[in-house]
C-alpha cells in the first residue's frame, strides 16, 4: 500500500511542478515510509510514497510502459489478489516483465484493455494512470472503496490524492468549507456522504467509478454495481460457497514479501479470517501466524454489557488463539494514551471521527507495526451478512433515516440556531437518505420486508461500510501499517447480497449462513457468540477527561467551535451523566463521551486546517 498524488494543469511550468508534488508528497510520507518517487512531463506530474510488500526492488513508481506505440505512466496504490492470472493471460498476448509486483501487471493491463481492464482484476486499489499521447488522465478505485482517492477540479486543472490533507498541500485547493460541508461534519458525520470530500470543490472518487479527464472534458462512471437476481442455490450449497469464496479470499490476500498477522477478537469474523490464515500457513509449513487483540486498561473493573457490546473480547481471544496455536499479542491501552492520541488520529482522517475507537486503533496499529507490515481484518461481514442490531431490531428497520444515527435531534439541539438555519441539518440527511434508497438494485415481486431488508444491506454496504473503511485506511496507514479486509471481496459481496434474508438469518440468528459455513472451521462456542464490535473503553475517566477539556475550549473566545454551536445545549449535555445507557448517537459506541471527543475533534480540525467557512 501506498500514498500517491498528482495534477494535470496546462498552466503550470514544469520547474513549478516539482516542488508541488514534494509538497503534497510530504503529506503522505507516513503512507509509504519506504520510498519516494515523482515524474514529471507538462500538464502531469505524479508522486508516490511506497510502502514495500510486493517486489521491492522492481516495484518502484511512478512506473512507466510503452506498449503499442503509446506511452503509459501508473500511480498505483494497493494489492492486486489476481496478479499470477493476470500475468499469465498478459504474456500469452505479448507483454513482457521486469519483476513480480502487481503494479507492474496493473500497468499491462491498463495498456491492454483500457478502462477494461477494471473487469478483471481482483484487488483494492487507487491508481492513475497518464497517457501523454493523448493528454488523457484516468482515475480508478476499487468496487468498495477499500482504498481512498479524492480529486478537485479548479482553473482548468485536476489535481488528486489519496488523502484530502495531500489536495489541500495544493494552492489551487484552499480549505474552504461551504453550508453543505459543514453540515456533512455537524449533521452526518463521523459518516459522509458518498463522493464529497467535505472541503469545497473536494470530490471522492465513488467506490467502483472511474473518471477520465482529456484536454475536452472530465468523464465519470460507473464500472461496478450490486445487481439483485433470485438466488437459486439451496441452503447447503449456500453455505458451501459462503466458506469457499471467504477461504479464497483470505488465501489470496496473504500474499506478501514482508511478515504477515491477523487481527483477532474472538468474534466470528476475525477468528474465521484466522482460522483460514493459520491453517494456510500450517499447509506452506510456515512460522505459527501472528494475531493481535487490543483490550484497555481496568476493562475487567468498568466493563458492563449492553445491547451493541455484549461481551469483554479477551477470553474469547485467547480461546481461539490456543484452538488455532497462534502466536499472539495483545495489546493493552490505557486512557491518557486515548485522549491525547485525539488530534493525531483527526490528521490521519482528515476530519473528525469516530473519537476512542479511532484513536484506539491508531495506537494498535502502531504496535503492530513493530513487528508486521501487513495484517487481514474481519471488517465488512455485518455489512453485507447484515449482523448489526439494526437489521434485526423493529424500530430501526421501521425509521424514515440511517438506522445507524436515529438520534439526528440530540445533535442538531447543539448546533447555534443561525447555523442550523443555514445548513437545514434535518433536510440535509433526509436527502442523503432518499438519495441513497433511490439507489437501491430491486428485485421485481420481492416482499415489503424483504425489499425493506435488501434497502437496510444497501445502506449498509454504501453509506455505513466506507465510514469503517476510511476509519481502517487512515488509523493503519498513518503508521504504514496494510490492512486487509476478505470479506470485501467483490465475488463474496456479489453472491451475499442475492441471499435471502431468511438464510441469511439462519436458525434466527445474525449472520445465520455464515455460522452455517463456519460450522467445521472454529469451535462450536465461538460459531455460536453474539456479535460484539471493536471495543471502546469504559473507564468513566476517558469522558471527564473530555469533558474538562471541553469547557477549555468554550471558555476559549477564540475558539472557532464556539460560534457554531448553542452554548446551553453543550452545557446541559456536559451535566449528563457519562453512564447514561440511552442509543448511540452514531454507530454502536457512540454515546455521551464519544459526543465530548467528536466536538473536540472539529474544534480541532477548525484550528489546525485553517477551515475558512464560506457563504
């Protein structure tokens, strides 16, 4: 994995554009630790920070290509889990290799296909790739956006970036935040909506789009798409695919040149991730595989159970550890580590998030990348398997929003009324929601609870899934630490999403198909455990920490937060007690102290980005 950058812009020399590429370089050096490349020839330039897991020394980038009397230059960030196939089919039709990287194979076959060649491959990527010959630019990422890739248009140029801190290293990029900006961050955040970029003129390059910018005109679409169709397999041959598409794709993302882990918490993602992983490593006749488990420091005192978080992870941990004789470690993090850990972790996502459960992965991730470089993750099966408490509970399934933010009002009472009125908070997100329904693929003749659950999946997969995988993305590489994540293969996704929900629910249970595939891969009590998502502390210190540091900053006049918010709301909502068991205001874990950290977090983001508020 890597960090890559660039611009094509017909006014510029091309002595001006190198110190602009290191400029927007520098940003991202924390992506690719191992290396540094740039190339440069008016209107384009590129640059690329590399991190080495594949090929170290033939994989360096920018990487050029001439083939077939054209000249071709590739940007490419992530991992190819098709690239032996791919080589094979390219050399059968002429292509030639210097080394074994994917970026190599990615480059033969953009000058293969096209824009076809995003057909064939098998991965997580965002690349670029420019054609002189043509003046042409081409943007790619992946089918479910595992891999970021934001891009501005601006005076006749277009510059883009795996990161919006790399766009904003850019003169023609200033951090400038419209109405429509602020309410994504006061209104949907720590979510956004698909294709914004928060700052003005900002875009995200949408999971399984492409773009093509020539001297004419920029061209966006859409190479990939759920299709919904009957599914006709029966429940065991269900069951038997689920195992084997997961069994591939966990077998097929352990291919590295560099050490290799696993994250796991005991649940049924991470250990069936594990189990394939460590007995793919027993067959090669490998070292034990590496795990990791991230607890907190007096868990066992402050932990009490509730409807998102059912259990304490760790005896589950060393269970499956000792079952599948893993090497592991687990990493223990205490509250002060949490709380100033806050800003960095705002940096490594360019807007505020997910409070402890952002910082919290930062700080694991940096601990796990004194030993690997590479490590596969169980996100994504509650998304397209549909094993949150939303799916399943009445009043969720029955809410005209996001099931995932039903307390929209206790966040819109804390915005100052003259900014509510500007950035209609309420409005906003009933439109992102309706938007989002207008997406759904439906299945002709399918049943209103069904059609309802196929709408709930989608917007699981599309609008709740990136929040996670920019979280993973950011918190992992702002350490150089690769993570990733089987259960995104597209294949996998393909096949769950057409399964009914009755399987999919099987023996009435979260993710029934699945426990049903699993049930020859992990012990009996693991197949059978209730969901319990990446833990967040319970220590109530975490939250009055927060809270003192709040009144700081409102106390501060020159706290650019101030003025956006109505001071008696932020005030009845610090005399609430920390133990409050109400919803999440966001997500699982969100409650009154992750709220704390969230408006810490912008206050933050305001100051330490310059964010000019526009008219």
């Amino acid at each position: 994995m890597c960090g890559i950058a660039g611009f094509v812009d017909p006014n510029r020399r091309e002595e001006e554009m190198h110190p602009l590429l290191e400029a927007m370089s520098r940003t991202l050096a924390c992506r690719g630790p191992d290396g540094a490349g740039r190339w440069v020839g008016a209107p384009a330039g590129h640059a690329h920070r590399r991190l080495v897991v594949v090929d170290p020394e033939g994989g360096a980038q920018p990487m050029t290509l001439t083939w077939g009397g054209r000249t071709y230059v590739i940007n490419y960030n992530g991992e190819l889990y098709n690239t032996e196939e791919l080589r094979r089919e390219l050399f059968a039709r002429g292509h030639r290799f210097r080394g074994h990287s994917d970026t190599e194979v990615l480059l033969h076959a953009y000058a293969q296909w096209g824009a076809g060649c995003l057909g064939r491959v098998n991965g997580i990527f965002a690349f670029a790739v420019w054609c002189p010959d043509d003046q042409s630019l081409f943007l790619a990422r992946d089918r479910l956006g595992v891999k970021p890739l934001f891009y501005a248009e601006r005076g006749g140029a277009l510059v883009y970036a795996s990161e919006m801190k790399a766009l904003l290293a850019h003169p023609l990029v200033p951090p400038e935040v419209d109405a429509e900006g602020l309410a994504e961050v006061l209104a949907m955040g720590p979510a956004r909506t698909p294709g914004h970029g928060i700052f003005r003129a900002v875009r995200e390059l949408r999971p399984g789009w492409a773009l093509r910018a020539t001297p004419e005109g920029v061209r966006r679409w859409r190479y990939w798409a759920l299709e919904s169709r009957p599914h006709l397999d029966d429940l065991a041959t269900t069951a038997e695919r689920v195992r084997w598409l997961l069994r591939d794709s966990v077998e097929r993302q352990l291919v590295s040149d560099v050490p290799v882990c696993t994250l796991l918490s005991g649940g049924l993602d991470s250990s069936a991730v594990t189990a394939f992983a460590a007995a793919r490593f027993s067959r090669a006749g490998r070292e034990p595989l590496c795990t990791y488990s991230v607890d907190f420091a007096d868990m066992d005192r402050y932990f009490r159970p509730g409807d998102f978080q059912t259990g304490r992870d760790a005896p589950w941990v060393e269970r499956m550890s000792r079952h599948l004789g893993t090497c592991h470690h687990r990493v223990e993090l205490d509250t002060p580590e949490l709380v100033d850990a806050l800003e960095r972790s705002l940096v490594a996502r360019d807007h505020p998030g997910m409070a402890d459960v952002d910082t919290s992965l930062l700080l694991f991730a940096r601990r796990i990348k004194e030993d690997a470089t590479v490590a596969l993750s169980g996100e994504a099966a509650d998304e397209i398997f549909g094993g949150y408490p939303w799916c399943h509970r009445p009043d969720a399934l029955a809410a005209d929003t996001f099931p995932w933010a039903l307390r929209l009002a206790d966040r819109v009472r804390l915005i100052a009324p003259e900014v509510k009125a500007a950035i209609r908070p309420e409005a906003y997100v009933a439109d992102r929601y309706r938007e989002a329904l207008a997406e759904v693929p439906r299945l002709p003749g399918e049943e209103p609870a069904e059609a309802r659950l196929r709408e709930v999946l989608y917007l699981n997969i599309t609008r709740f899934l990136p929040t996670l995988l920019d979280r993973k993305d950011r918190m992992t590489m702002a350490v150089g630490l690769e993570v990733r994540v089987p259960f995104c293969d597209h294949r996998l996704v393909e096949y769950v999403w057409n399964i009914p929900w009755w399987m999919k629910r099987y023996g009435g249970v979260a993710k029934g198909i699945l426990r049903l595939a699993l049930t020859d891969v992990l012990p009996a009590d693991v197949v059978a455990r209730r969901k319990s998502p990446y833990p967040s502390t319970h220590n109530p210190a975490y939250g009055l920490a927060l809270r003192e540091r709040l009144r700081a900053v409102l106390a501060d006049p020159l706290s650019p937060l101030g003025p956006l918010l109505d001071r008696q709301a932020v005030e009845d909502l610090m005399a609430v007690d920390l133990d409050t068991t109400a919803l999440p205001w966001f997500g699982q874990l969100m409650g009154v102290a992750q709220m704390y950290a969230y408006l810490l977090q912008t206050d933050a983001w305001l100051r330490r980005y310059r964010v000019r508020i526009a008219a």
